[in-house]
C-alpha cells in the first residue's frame, strides 16, 4: 500500500468540511493537485494544503492507495465520504460524518470519532479505536432508509440510536451503548459487547440486536419468545443463554432483540410467560 | 392628557397569541390591560423596566454609548471577518425581522438558529420521521372531548390556553366543560393536573416506555409488565380505552418530553400513538410552543432554506442536522467566533459551558431589555417591542398568522428589529463587495 | 438521622412566576428571590435537616450552585427538585444534546445538601463567572 | 451589463401566440418598459431569436408553491432537499429544490422553464396571510391564489336556508379579506366530515351537522360565482379524489351545474382531472376513466379541466383534502401530516413515489395523458401535474414530451408495467399536440380561464412576459427530435418578464418583485353591510380569532393589483 500522509498543521478554530478527502478524489493526482483540493473552513474556501502538510508519492489504483492523516481533526467534517476503495487511516481523533455514505474500502481511527460515523453506508468497513458519538451508521434526517451494507466495530462506547433505519451491514460496539441502539432498524445486526442504558430496538421492524451486557428493562412492545443458547453475527457464534425478544409490537416488527441472561436479573419476570420449562 | 383604548390588541407573550387584550394608553403609559394573563400583564405593565437606552460599543472591558450608525459598522465588520458566525433567537421579534435575518445568514455564511433548538426542536426532528395530525387551536375548541396535556403546564406556562381553546372554551359541539374529559400526565401533582378530570403521574424520564405500553394496549397486544413507568397496567388499559372510545382526541405535549431522557423519540412515539389511533377514531397532537413566535421562526426559516431551525448557510447552500449544526452543539464544540443574538437570552438559560463559549467570542445583540446576554456583549443595540412599540407578523403556536400591532411610539433613538437589520445587512453587502 | 446530601432527580421547567418576572427584567431583586430557588418536598428538607428559605447546595455532573430552598405549591415527590429555568440553574443543566441540538434540561440527577453559610450568586457575579476566561 | 434604455426588440422569433392567431410566423416582438408596443427606436436593445421559438410567458393555472401546507411539507422533508440544493450567487439566494422548492429557487426554476405567471392553488382563509407571506418571497412570478370555501361553516349554513344573495356577498367579502383570485372547492363537505374522522364518498351524502350535500355546496358557489361575476369559473377538486370508480362522482359534478351555463364563459374548472379518473371498482381491475370525461366535456362547453399528469419518480403529495391523504398513508405506509382548519378547511401531505413497474401508477399515467389527446378544444384543458402531487414542475419538459410525440410516449410506454400497457389506450393513439397547441395548453388557454387580459399572449399593451426556446420547427420536427425539445422547454434560451431579461439557459441575470393579482366583486351598500352585521357575532362563536384580525390588508402584498369586477346582487 502506498501511502499519502496529511499531518495537520493548525489549530482548527472553525469546523472543516473536506469530503474530497477520500481515495477516490485522491488517486490519480499529483501532491500539488492534492494540495489544491478545494475545501472549506467555515464560510471560507481553502485548499488541503493549506491546513495539512501533505507528503507521500501520486497512486495511480485506487486498491494500493492509503491515507494517513495525523493529528487532531476532531473538526474536520466528512472524511471519507462516498469513498468507494483504498485505506484512510486516522492517528488521533476523527470528525463527524466519518465515512458517509461509504460504497468500499476500509477507514481506521485511532482516537475517537464523532456522530454520524458511517452514515448511510453502503459496504467497507470501519474500525474505531476509541469511543464514537451518537448516530452511528444512522440515516440522514427524514430518510427512512440508514447503513445498507458494511460493517463498523468500535472499541470503545457509542452514543444513541446507532444503527437508526438501519437496512444492513454490522456494528459491533465492544463497549457499552447510549439509549435506542437499532431506532427504526429495518435489518442488518447489531453488536454490544457491554450495557445498553435503555430502549433497545425501539421501534424496529426487523435485524438482529445483540446486548452481552446489562440493560434495565425491555420495552413494553417486545414480547419474549425463547431463551437461546446462542446467538450469531455474520458468522461468529457467541455463547449465551440468551433472552430472545421479538418486537417491536407497535411497527409489527419482527425484529430480534438478544439479551445475556446473567445480570439481567430485573428482566427474570419474562421466564413467567415462556411455556417451555427453563 | 387624554386616554386612549385600543380593541383587539395581540399579546406577544406566549404562544398563545390571544388576539382580545384591551389596552388603555394615558400619559404614554399602559394604565389598563383588559384580558391579558399574569405573565401578558408582567410584560404590558413593565416593558419599560431595565431597557437598553442607547446602542453601546465595548471598548476594553466596559460597555461605552455608541451612535447607531457605529454600533451597526462594528457589529457589520464582526460578522464580515467572522469564518463560522452563529445568528441565533428569533422567536420573539416579527417574521419581517426573521427574513432578513435569513438574508443577512446566506450573506455573510453563517448558521441561522433559532430558540425552537432548546423548545420544542426534538418535536419537529420527530415529526420528519412520522409525521404529524395535527389542527388549528379551534377545531380542539368546537370538537374535542378528550384534551390531553402531557408534560405540559399550560396554568403556568400559557395561562389562558384553557380558557380560549381547549377544557374551559365553549364550542360549538362541546358547550360545557362537562362534555371534556381532561387527563394530564406530569411526573409531579402540577396546577393543571389539579383541574383536570384525571392525573397520571408518570417516572422521570419514562415518557417514551409510557407510550410505547399504550400504543401496543391500543393495537391490543399483550403486555408481559404489571407496572410500566410506575404506572399499574390497567390505568394504562383504561386510558387506552378512552382514547380509543372519544369522538375527538388532542394531546397537547410540552416540554416535559422534548427535555427529558429520550428527546425526540419521545415526540416520535407519541406521533405514532396518534398516527395508530387515527385508524380508531379522530385523534390530533400539537406542541405547546413557548414564545409569541417561535413558529412563525420555523415557518420563515423553512420557506426561505427549506429547514425550520439550525441551517449553516456557509457553503453557499442550506445544510440541516440538529447535532451538528444547531447553537449549543456549535458552542459546546466550540466552532463559532461570532454571534448575533436577537431578542432572546441565551446566556441565561444554556448550559453554563456553553454560555461560556458564547461570551469569549465577539457577541452582538439586539434586543429591548437589558440581559445576562447584553451584558457579555460586544455590542448592543436596543430595539423596540414587537406588538407594543412596533407592528409585525407573528404565527401562533397552531401556525395561524396574526399581524401584531403598534400603539405607543418606542422611546425616542430607540428602532425597530427590521430597521437595525436592514442597516446590519446594507453594511455588510458593502463591506464584503 | 440527618444525611448530609440527598440524592434527587431535578427538574427545571417554567413557573408563572418565572415567567411573568423574566419579561420585567432579570436584573430585580424580584426575579433573584424568586429564580434563584429549588423547590423540594417537606420530608426531604427534614432530612437534610434545613428550613424553607434556607440556602441548599445542588451539584450534578455539569456543576454546582447555591440556591435558596422552598416547599413546592405543585407537590413534589420526595426525592424530586424543582429549579425554575434562568442564570442559576443553568448551572447543573446537562449539556450533552445527544445529537438533537436540546440539552438534557429535565431528569438530571442531582445531589443535594445544606449550604446555610453559602451565599446565592447575584446576576453580575455570574456574568463574571461567565466572561472569566 | 445594463442597458439604459428600457426598450428590447426580439428580432426574428418563430411566434406561437395563438390568442392572436398567430401560428409559427417569423416577426418581431417589440417591448418599452413592461409593455409589448408596436415599435421601438433604434436605440433599443437587439435579442436575435432567430430560428428559435417564442411564446408569451408560461400561466400555470394550478400549482401548490405556497401557504402552510406546502410549508408543512417543506418541514417534513428534509431528505428532499438534501439531495436538490441551488447555491447563491450574486443575485441568486440559496435554496432547497426537488419536490417542494424554498420560495426563492420556485421563482429562479419557473423562470428557468418560461413560466411568468402561477397560480397557488389552495389557500385556507384563516392561514392566509401565510400564504401572502410566502408569495410576496417567491421572486420574478405574477401569482395569486385560490381561496378553500367549499367546507366552510358559514356558507353551508346560508346555502342551506338558500340564501343565496348573502352567500354571494359573504363570497366577496372572503375574498376580499383574504386577499383571494377565486372560490376553491376541495372535497365539497368531505373535509368537513374529515373534521370528525368521517368520510364522504358521493355527492348525494349529508354533511354531518350541516344536512347539506357536496352537490348543493358546488350548485350553490357556482351561482354565486356568476353573481358576482368573477374573472375565474369555480376551481373545483372533486369529491372521492383517488378512489377506483371516481370518474363518475366527476362526471356528476360537471353535470350538476350545466343547467346554470350561458354565454361562452365556462362556469366549472375539473382540476387535477387525472387523480378523478380512475374506473374500475378496485386497485386489482382500475382503469382509466378518461375516455367517459373527455366524452362528457366533448359535448358540454361549461367546463374546463387540467391534467394533474404524473410522472415516475418520489415526489410530495399534498392537497387541501384530509381524507384522501390519511387514505393515501394508509396505502403507501408513509410518514403522513395532518392540519384541519377551523371552521373552514384541512390539508394533508404524503411523500410518494410513482413506479414504473406498480400497475396503478402506471395506469394513473396513463389517464393523464389520455385525457389531453381525448379532449378535442385545447382551451379547455391545461397542462399541470398539480405540483407537486404529480410531479414537480420541474418535470414539465418531459409531460411536453409526452403530448407533442408519439415516439417519447413509446419510449415510456415500453417501460411500464404490461398487464397496465394492455388496458390503456395510449398505444393506440397517434394524437400529436402542435407547437400552437402546446402554447394553447401551457398559456393562452390558461390566462383565457382565469380573466388575465394581459397575460398569455403577445399583443400590443400586453405584459411584456415571453420565453424564448432554442428549438428550430422549420428545421426539426417535434415528434421525432423531442429530446431537443426537451431539453430547449427544461432551459429556456431567454426569460423575459415585464420587460427585464430575467434568465439565460439555467443562469437568473436579473431578479425582480412580480404582482400578486386579487379579485374584488363590488356588490350593493346595502347586502354589504347586512352581511357585516351577523359576521361579527359568527366570529366570535366560530374563530378563535377576532374579526379585525382576520382581514388582510392590500399592502401586506408586496406589489398587490386588485382585478375589480361588478357584481348582479
């Protein structure tokens, strides 16, 4: 993989919106075209190099392209979007709208992103080392349609309704989630490792959540169903027993809602309604 | 010197908008003010108190009197150099005022956001992804027979709304407060709960399980919780009946949901409780907006960009995502390096950081009273009171439009929002040529 | 037994009172004895041991202020507080908007506990605090 | 660049202004100021139109641009905007498009098109003032709207006790307050019965509480439409809008008032026909009603209608009928908004999308276009696609398309859903509209129907609106180079409005304020004032606003221009 690196060089005052940092406005071009790239910062339009020092050498395929960005762009808006191949890679944290509307390739973050990371998706993969913000792989506003394909895995904690109108693909949240994981979701999986602070699945119509940790309560929609040995992402199986919800009633959704059984002592009453013996 | 009285004259308090004050002018004072609520009277009675006098420029650390003319060049040039500028309020001066404020947001790349972020936003956030039933305030008065209020206090918060429109009003098909049947669903025992038929006393921060348990009674599914929201399930199936069974239903809803755990998705839900019980019988929601225009803000902001609140006017075209681009997200984040605050107070009432980022970066405000806000300025320009000193539209919290108006001259050097902007924008077109 | 702090879940909202005041002016001596107050239920004053119009100290994740206590009109459960939206309790308010652009004015968790040596900060004392750099 | 002088000549245009009868002629078009003159001096600017056609400004009759519900509709969706945007220029302001523009970029793209003049189709009296706002914002246009009576309370109740006179004077007085162009009768009593979740399907149903039917209501507005002698027949949207079988309520509706014809002038307008088309008794066997219509209007001459075409494709649905969007949500499971009005109307809005492959949408598309080749008198019926019901405006080059070539029709038909294909008579039907027809159905007949004396063609002392489209008929035939077509109606090579050159191709050179037209019947003192006496105490039971707050006035319209009319009462 050659490498093109982007090092900021300032202190960002005012957000930065650069959605032509991505492999495909990047491969083909010389580093004085790259440099020239067209950005904004706030209402003023400026040129990539003129808040990154940009070194490295023109990659012709798009597949052997891979961009490291270092330092702080924690304001640098919309990197990665629509990128359809090649490796962005982000040493410290990353912005909002990270890989909106992504069609391929993969995105790594070091530090944390913000919301609205991996918006829209449609394939390729995102990793992030640190915690996200809320929205994860969610719609835009008013769109009844969010993450189609690909897969995201974060390593630290996400904020709420990641996976909102979710229609595929994978999140997977090795640490603990805010309120609505899989708002609206219609398919795709979604993964948290630890707790959930509430409202799983509200309202969806269909996917698969998968909660390994505490949750304080089910929504009064979902109804159980079953106690599952195990539960499956993509291909990995994860040991249970598992609490099986379907819900959510109010969308007649069939939408599958995974709760571990150990330390969900408040969720016991639901056994009541299960005729098989436990 | 002679009294006058005034017929007909609109209150610019609430989002009540009553449309019957009488007011009598002697000496140039509001001596009397016929049908106008407490919080009305606060305003007609006292909008002369703690007014800003003269335009005032900061010079080192104090606020110093300034002519107009130089107030409007300093605050153009802030806004001109300004990268990122937020211009935020609205909700309290006239639509005229708001479209140029818009103008002046698509001129200079700004984010043009109004106070609806920190009222009822989370509302109209949730009606984009559901949609909304909802009516002008008379068809509650002539035909309904189930008025809910839900974390809504209209006895503080809109004192008259029963009484011209809904529990207390006398319409056409419902003559008597006998033919209504009010609920109200509070976390606490409030004033409105105490005239109403029935209370529902709900947990905090449990709105979204509530209706979530009676959506899923009024689809006749079957609940597998005894208690939802420390509320027992057969007040949820009894309340699940009325609603199902009313001629006319109407919840008012308030900020009680919009502020609390959960936000928009509690307005989602409640949305689609409504939406599910229109195929039942007739059933209809609306917000209970707080100030005299914070609609009519939503209204001019969406025909003119086509978003109703946080719209970042700087790349040249209209961008939307509350939580990216409304006030308190840019504060907290620290993006913005100039402010234009008009007819509102934001210091007072945002959450203290981002308070903070708003009074360490150039702030101009307009606005007639002295405020927290005024006082962390860079430059104040004082101006006159919409519906008092100064006529313009205004939009009631049902969207209907009323044309407030004018009946004492405002204090002399004293202008109104349109003229100071107008002037704001003319400098700024020519300062940016 | 009188616990030093209480823990309570703090609602800020509108009251006529704060309403019709913030339309005379903020800078009243009015609206500070009105505005700069948290409203409790009974049993919880008594257990932290202090009387109606005595200062009490509330402090959540987002900060902390001092404000003069009273008896809710509108009953309040025990372990409910009640701020009236303005300077002082923007204090406590949570700023975090998960992505909606509204901070989290109603359901804080908050912590409660005497303060009767404390003084309640006037308008200007705030705007010092606010300007602070 | 400016020019001093406030003379143009467009030399060499291929005229089409049929009002004149002048069909394709080389002439040129002389303008001073905001009038067409018979000659200029020399000093006058020079736009070569040579080889290239050139009409009056396009009229559009019917089209939902302002007011709250097209505001509504514009709060809801936000995905469709984010995907249509118009950056800011010097002159431009920013703005929104796709199915519901913001107010500015509806004046830069109906400029884009040709269009000087449209007609805002419905709007609710109480929320008027609304409606005025947004339009006095909509740049570069001459517009009005439609004031919604037929649900309101106050004239059910005097048509009821058939007083006829005051329902006149009450007309007139609403249109006058409302600042209104004409009488706008949606779902007559339908909405009403909406009011309580109720619905009405024929027009022989009561309405609750009134005991009056939807065909007493159309009867009663259409006579007090002659009384007062106003420039526009009564626009009306028929009842059962949207369901299989409705082409007949259609039928019946136009019948209901054929006895009350005299003279030439049309005293009914069908509009948005294609959506009160549909025959069949369910989705599974619907068929297109069109055939049975245009037979009907055929044979009568008190009637005018317009498409409501669609075209494939998301777009918004949004229209004063309550019932017939909560119908529409329920089929299509979209998010769904509902406003009723107090005393007067409601509205709803549904975002929507017409498919190809879907038989119904497919056949919907096809009564749209059957109704234009079926009815004979091009001055008796417009083009429209109801924007944004049907389609944006935006899509009108296309439906062009479609009416002047058998080919483009082809081109789509062969894309449609078969079993649908099978049923429509579409392929069977050779009718091409002529490029003078086309200007008929797009502007002449439509300035005609709504008493515009200067608009729609361009005689001497008409408004100096023209459009000027780079396409060559003396070298290229319509039918077959209908993409050119195309493509010369979606960018219009100039845009003049009185006088000014408002656009070139896609670029707005020039933004001015257009006039918003209202009609006042002046009827006698003495009903005048016997009206105002009983509206103050039915304000005060029926309103929640006070009466002097409802009255809108003039100079609330940026540049108002009453249209006086005298009334018989």
């Amino acid at each position: 993989m050659a490498e093109i690196t982007f090092k900021i060089n300032k202190i960002l005052r005012v957000p930065v919106d650069s959605p032509d940092l991505n492999p495909d406005s990047i491969v083909g071009k010389s580093l004085d075209e790259i440099r020239n790239i067209e950005i904004w910062e706030g209402n003023r339009k400026i040129n990539l190099g003129e808040i990154f020092d940009v070194n490295g050498e023109q990659v012709d395929k798009i597949e052997d392209l891979s961009i490291r960005v270092i330092g702080d762009v924690s304001k640098v808006k919309r990197i990665g979007q629509n990128m359809s191949g090649g490796n962005i890679q982000i040493d410290g944290n990353a912005g909002m709208y990270l890989g909106n509307k992504m069609k391929d390739g993969s995105i790594i973050v070091s530090g944390d992103a913000g919301s609205w990371l991996g918006a829209s998706m449609l394939g390729g993969r995102i990793e992030v080392k640190g915690n996200t913000g809320d929205f994860v792989g969610a719609s835009y506003r008013g769109k009844s349609e969010g993450m189609k394909g690909g897969m995201i895995l974060i390593h630290g904690d996400a904020g709420n309704e990641i996976g909102c109108w979710m229609k595929g693909g994978t999140i997977q949240i090795m640490g603990s989630s805010e309120t609505y994981p899989g708002m609206h979701m219609k398919n795709g999986t979604i993964y948290i490792d630890k707790n959930c602070l509430c409202r799983a699945g509200a309202q969806m119509s269909g996917g698969k959540i998968i909660i390994n940790g505490k949750i304080p309560e089910i929504l009064p929609s979902f109804a159980i169903e079953s106690i599952r040995g195990s539960a499956r992402i993509d291909k990995e199986k994860i040991q249970g027993p598992f609490y099986l919800f379907v819900g959510d009633g109010n969308e007649d959704g069939e939408g599958r809602l995974y709760v571990r059984k150990e330390g969900n002592d408040d969720l016991k009453y639901c056994e009541d309604y299960l005729d098989m013996e436990v | 010197m002679s009294s006058k009285i005034f017929q007909d004259i609109i209150c610019t308090v609430c989002g009540c908008c009553c449309d019957n004050l009488e007011i009598e002018i002697k000496d140039g004072n509001i001596s009397r003010a016929k049908n106008a609520c407490a919080m009305s009277l606060g305003k007609l009675m006292n909008f002369n108190k703690e007014r800003n006098e003269f335009p005032m420029v900061r010079n080192g650390d104090k606020l110093s009197k300034a002519s107009l003319s130089e107030a409007i060049d300093k605050a153009a040039n802030i806004l001109a150099d300004s990268k990122y500028p937020i211009l935020y309020g609205w909700s309290l001066t006239s639509c005229e005022a708001i479209e140029l404020g818009v103008e002046l947001a698509d001129c200079i790349g700004g984010v043009m956001d109004n106070t609806t972020g920190t009222c009822h936003g989370p509302g109209i956030i949730g009606i984009q992804d559901v949609g909304e039933s909802t009516c002008t305030l008379g068809e509650v008065k002539h035909r309904a027979d189930l008025i809910i209020y839900w974390g809504a206090n209209p006895v503080h918060a809109h004192p008259n709304h029963m009484m011209r429109y809904s529990a207390l009003s006398k319409g056409r098909f419902r003559a008597t407060r006998k033919d209504r049947n009010v609920i109200t669903v509070d976390v606490r025992m409030t004033d409105t709960a105490k005239i109403s038929d029935s209370f529902i006393q709900i947990e905090p921060n449990k709105d979204y399980e509530l209706l979530s348990a009676i959506t899923a009674t009024v689809k006749d599914l079957e609940l597998e919780q005894d208690k939802v929201a420390g509320v027992p399930l057969e007040e949820i199936e009894n309340l699940a009946d009325i609603m199902v069974n009313c001629e006319f239903g109407i919840i008012f809803f308030g900020l009680g949901i919009t502020m609390s755990l959960g936000k928009s998705r509690n307005i989602d839900m409640a949305l689609s409780l409504v939406r599910e019980l229109n195929k039942r019988t007739k059933f209809l929601i609306m917000p209970m907006r707080g100030h005299f225009n914070v609609t009519g803000a939503n209204q001019v902001t969406a025909w003119q960009t086509g978003y109703p609140f946080a719209v970042d006017l700087s790349k040249g075209f209209p961008l939307y995502n509350p939580g990216d681009t409304s006030a308190v997200d840019i504060l907290m984040r620290d993006e913005c390096d100039a402010a234009l605050v008009v007819a509102s107070d934001p210091i007072s009432n945002f959450p203290n950081q981002a308070a903070r980022n708003l009074a360490k970066i150039p702030l101009i405000t307009i606005d007639p009273h002295v405020t927290l806000t005024t006082l962390c300025s860079e430059v104040v320009i004082p101006s006159a009171h919409v519906g008092i000193e100064t006529e313009g539209s205004i939009y009631r919290m049902d969207g209907v439009v009323l044309e407030a108006r004018k009946f004492i001259e405002p204090p002399n050097g004293i202008v109104s929002d349109v003229e100071i902007l107008q002037n704001l924008l003319n400098r700024v077109k020519k300062i940016s040529k | 037994m009188k616990s030093k702090s209480l823990k309570v879940n703090l609602v800020t909202g509108r009251s006529l009172v704060q309403g019709r005041l913030k339309e005379q002016g903020k800078l009243s001596e009015d609206y500070l004895n009105n505005v700069a107050c948290c409203e409790l239920n009974q049993d919880d004053l008594n257990a932290l041991g202090i009387a109606k119009g005595q200062n009490v100290k509330i402090s959540t994740d987002s900060g902390s202020v001092v404000v003069k206590a009273s008896i809710g009109t509108q009953a309040l459960e025990k372990g409910m507080a009640f701020m009236p939206y303005g300077p002082w309790a923007e204090f406590l308010v949570d700023p975090k908007t998960h992505s909606t652009g509204m901070p989290t004015y109603k359901g804080i968790n908050a912590t409660i506990s005497p303060a009767m040596k404390e003084k309640v900060l006037t308008i200007e004392e705030i705007i010092e605090i606010i300007r602070s750099k | 660049m400016r020019f001093l002088t406030s003379e143009l000549l467009i030399k060499n245009g291929i005229i089409f202004d049929p009002i004149n009868n002048v069909d394709g002629e080389k002439m040129d078009i002389s303008i001073k100021d905001d009038k067409i003159v018979d000659k200029v001096s020399k000093g006058a600017r020079v736009l070569d139109a040579s080889g290239k056609i050139v009409m009056p400004g396009g009229v559009d009759i019917h089209s939902h641009i302002a007011g709250s519900k097209v505001n509504s509709g514009r709060i809801l969706r936000p995905e469709d905007h984010e995907k249509d945007v118009e950056y800011k220029t010097k002159i431009k302001r920013s703005g929104v498009g796709h199915s519901i523009p913001s107010t500015f970029t509806t004046g830069y793209r109906y400029s884009t098109l040709g269009y000087t003049t449209v007609i805002e189709a419905a709007a609710p009296p109480l929320k008027a003032r609304h409606t005025h706002e947004e339009l006095n914002e909509i740049p570069i246009l001459d517009k009005a709207c439609y004031t919604l009576l037929g649900n309101n309370w106050f004239i059910m109740e005097l048509l009821k006790e058939n007083k006829l006179e005051e329902c006149a004077a009450y007309v007139s007085w609403m249109l006058e307050a409302t600042r209104g162009y004409a009488i706008k009768i949606v779902d007559p009593g339908g909405v009403e019965a909406w009011g309580w979740g109720n619905f009405i399907t024929n027009l022989e149903d009561e309405v609750p509480n009134f005991s009056i039917t939807p065909r007493e209501i159309v009867v009663g507005l259409c006579k007090a439409n002659k009384m007062l002698n106003l420039p526009h027949a009564i626009h009306v949207h028929t009842n059962n809008l949207g369901v299989p079988g409705n082409y007949q309520t259609t039928i019946e509706t136009m019948d209901s008032v054929s006895n009350l014809y005299s003279g030439d002038k049309p005293i009914i307008h069908i509009t948005h026909t294609q959506f009160t088309g549909f025959k069949g008794s369910s989705w599974l066997n619907l068929s297109s009603g069109a055939p049975e219509i245009a037979d009907y209007v055929n044979k009568h001459k008190h009637v005018t209608l317009d498409l409501g075409q669609i075209a494939f494709g998301d777009t918004t649905t949004m229209t004063a009928d309550g019932p017939f969007q909560f119908f529409l949500h329920k089929l299509s499971g979209n998010k769904w908004v509902n406003c009723d009005v107090e005393a007067e109307t409601g509205s709803g809005i549904v975002p929507f999308t017409y498919r190809r492959s879907n038989y119904v949408n497919a056949i919907q598309w096809g009564i749209g276009l059957e109704l234009a080749l079926l009815v004979k008198d091009p001055w008796r019926i417009f083009m429209t696609t109801d924007h944004p019901n049907g389609a944006p405006f935006t899509k009108y080059p296309l439906v062009i398309s479609w009416l002047v070539s058998k080919k483009a029709r082809e081109k789509a038909l062969a894309k449609i859903n078969s079993s649908a294909k099978r049923r429509l008579d579409i392929p069977g039907m050779d009718r091409e509209y002529t490029l003078s027809e086309l200007a008929i159905i797009t502007r002449a007949a439509t300035a005609k129907a709504l008493g515009l004396k200067n608009k729609g063609h361009l005689g001497i002392g008409a408004d100096a609106d023209v459009a000027i489209y780079d396409f060559n008929p003396s070298s290229m035939d319509p039918s077959k180079h209908y993409p050119k077509l195309k493509r010369a109606f979606g960018n219009a090579h100039y845009t003049i409005k009185g006088g000014k050159i408002i656009s070139k191709k896609k670029e707005i050179l020039d933004c001015v304020d257009g006039r918003t037209y209202w009609a006042k019947s002046r009827i006698s003192k003495d009903l005048e004032s016997s009206i105002l006496e009983n509206l103050k105490d039915m304000f005060e039971d029926s309103y929640t606003v006070r009466m002097s707050n409802y009255v809108i006035r003039e100079d609330y319209l940026k540049i108002p221009e009453k249209i006086e009319v005298t009334a018989e009462v």
